[in-house]
C-alpha cells in the first residue's frame, strides 16, 4: 500500500493500494443501486419448514441465520411486493446498532422482516461492490452520517429516504474488488481469534467445574496424578479473611507508583504516591457491587469501599482466586455481593502442593486467554485504522 500525501487536496484517501492514482467520485447511494425496503405480511404463519425469515437480530459481519419459516404461498404474496434479496445484496438493519450483511446465496427465497431492514441492491449495480460498500458503512464519515441521520427517540431508525441519500465516496470496480476483499480477509483474521479466544474460555469453565468436586462429592472429577485425599466442604466466612480497606483508598491519577484499583471490567483507574497495601502475594480483590475478581501483583492502593481484600488461612494466593472463581454468586444487579459470597459453601483441598498446582494451571490459563484477548483487540484496532485511513 502507498500512503497518498495530497489527500487533502484531492478525493483520495490517506492510504492506498499501488497502481491506483484516480480521484474518487462521490454519488448519493441512491443513485448508484437501487434500496428496498421490507414489506410486513400481516397474520403470518409460522412453519418448522419453508421460507426462511430473516430478522435484523440476525444479521452480522459474518453470516445471516435462520429459525423461523413462513409458507411459500406467504412468501410470494410478499415477493410481489418488495422483492427478495439476490446474492451480492448489501442487507442491513434499519434499527438501533446498523448489523451489515452480504446474501451469499445464488437462489434461496427469504423473507425480509417488515420496517427492520433495508437492503440495497448491489447484485445489479453495475458501478458498486457489495463488499465495498459493506466497509464504506463502516467507515468514519459514513457512520457519522447514519448516527445524524437516524431518527427516533429510545430506538433509533435510519430509514429509506436517507439512505437513499447517502453520499459515498467510491473508486473504480478494480480497486473497490481489492479493498472489500483485503477487508473481508481482515474480517476474517479476526473471526479466527475470537473463535479460539471462546473456546479457551469455554475450555476454562469446563475446568473450573471438573477440578472441583460436584455437590455431594468429595473429590474432583478432573485431578493432578498424586493426589487422593478428600476435600473439606466448608462456607466461605469460615475460612475468608477480610483486610480494613480505610487506610489504602485514593483517588487515581495519572502519576504515582502504584496501582489504584477499582471493582469492574477494567479494574485499573489510576495510580496514586503513598503508603499502599504490600502484602498483596496471597490477595484476591472482590468486587462487592460488580463480582469481579482481581489478583494484584504489586502494591496497591483502592478506588472505592465496594473492593473487598481478601485472603484465606493456608490458601496459596493463586489457588484462592481460582476458587472464588469456581463459587462466585452470579450477579444480581448492584446488590452487595459479598454477603452471599460469605454464605456459600465450597469444596477445597488442604494440600498446599495440589492448591499451588491447581492455581498455577489456571493462572498459566489466564495468561493464555489474557494474550488471545490482546491479540484480537490489536487486530480490531488495526482495522479501525485501515477503516479511517483507506476510505474518502
């Protein structure tokens, strides 16, 4: 790719594929391909069989689904009325998050579910790419439009009229194969790691449930070759440790040297200078409101009273926070978590080498799942630059 530097002065975008130096035009998309709109059918039918019906639910970056079926007699009334979509179509929901799809298929009827799609009819535009314009959607200037251009209150709608008067910015049919199908493999990169980053994750919950013993159970399904001792059953508040959180609360800044956390998703606000907590080795933090579990690696400082520190007797640190993984209540809005955390009974092993082989599986995990994320989420960023950079 070349890196075009008079993007200013000319319709080109900043960055290009080599061999292409021609301006882009700009046309409302209406006056490129023609866009339908669905068609309800009142008092329909549904069938375990037949036509499929495609909701805007269904659609996504990768593939359009199907579940529910209407009669073929049903279908051709609607048929007559909209049309159906051809392979090559650009379909898309008209409502709330716009989901983007090409119809893949050569002659499958479907139905399009009324007032929730538009789809635009790429198959016969002689000028535009379906897959093309499925990226121009996504691309800064074009989103932008839709955000403006949507109407409605709780749900916003991008209807037939403004879509119809939707400028895009295109190149030849060359160049425009080219970007769709450099996107489409982008696209497709990404799928990949999300698809191995779920099974790593559904992987460790078929763990955490197989290394600790089912309910009435002693031992674990799944165990380390050595061990054959039973486990205790007890409740959390007969072996949890809470530590006084008052001294180590701060507010997080952008300077300091230790970490201030939060309960959450994203559990590092800030970091803050002072006299943090230091025996952080063998330290779960619990999100009280949120669920969430953290396991320090340094000193620390914490946002909020919400973050629980808390440690158990004779519990190796990695060890604890699998097991808090394992038992954790499912969360019930902002409630305070902990309390039923206490009240929970569990089934661990007093072995301390088999705790510390257990933790350092799932901490090993952890690290896996952590890198796979990272991975994915620098590809989805990369392809925001490639979407901002390769678009006018």
């Amino acid at each position: 790719m070349a890196k075009i530097d008079d993007s200013v002065k000319k319709k080109v975008p900043e960055l290009r594929f080599k061999g292409f130096t021609d301006e882009w035009e700009q046309r409302k998309l209406g006056d490129l391909a023609e866009i339908k709109d669905s068609a309800r059918i009142p008092n329909i039918k549904w069938q375990k069989e037949g036509v499929p019906y495609l909701r805007s639910s269904d659609l996504s970056s990768e593939h359009i689904k199907d579940g529910l079926f209407l009669s073929l007699a049903d279908y051709m009334k609607y048929d007559k009325i909209t049309g159906s979509p051809k392979k090559g179509d650009l379909i898309f929901a008209s409502g709330g998050a716009i989901g983007l799809a090409i119809y893949k298929h050569d002659s499958l009827p479907i139905y399009v579910q009324g007032g929730s799609i538009l789809y635009v009819k790429t198959s016969k535009c002689e000028n535009l790419d379906g897959l093309f314009l499925k990226y121009s959607f996504a691309s800064p200037k074009v989103k932008k439009y839709i955000r403006n251009a949507s109407t409605g209150t709780s749900l916003k709608h991008f209807v037939l009229k403004p879509a119809n008067a939707l400028p895009i910015s295109y190149p030849d049919l060359i160049e425009q194969e080219k970007i769709g199908s450099f996107f489409k493999q982008l696209d497709d990169i990404i799928a990949l790691h999300q698809r191995k980053l779920d099974l790593l994750k559904e992987q460790k919950k078929g763990y955490l449930q197989k290394m600790f013993p089912k309910n009435g159970e002693k031992v674990p399904e799944l165990r380390f070759a050595g061990f054959a001792d039973d486990w205790e059953e007890r409740k959390f508040k007969d072996i949890l440790k809470t530590h006084s959180f008052r001294s180590y609360l701060a507010d997080g800044s952008d300077d300091g040297k230790y970490e201030v956390i939060q309960q959450g998703n994203n559990p590092i606000v800030g970091y803050s200078d002072g006299e943090p907590f230091t025996d952080y080795k063998d330290i779960t933090l619990f999100g009280d409101h949120t669920v969430s579990l953290y396991n320090p690696q340094s000193p620390f400082f914490i946002a909020t009273d919400g973050v629980k520190i808390l440690s158990a007797d004779n519990f190796e640190g990695d060890y604890l926070y699998t097991t808090l993984e394992r038992y954790k209540p499912a969360p019930q809005g902002y409630k305070r978590h902990f309390t039923i955390l206490k009240n929970k009974d569990l089934c661990f092993t007093r072995n301390v080498e088999e705790q510390k082989q257990i933790g350092s599986f799932f901490k090993q995990l952890d690290n896996t799942i952590t890198l796979h994320q990272r991975k994915l989420d620098l590809l989805k960023e990369q392809k925001k630059g490639f979407l901002q950079k390769m678009f006018v």
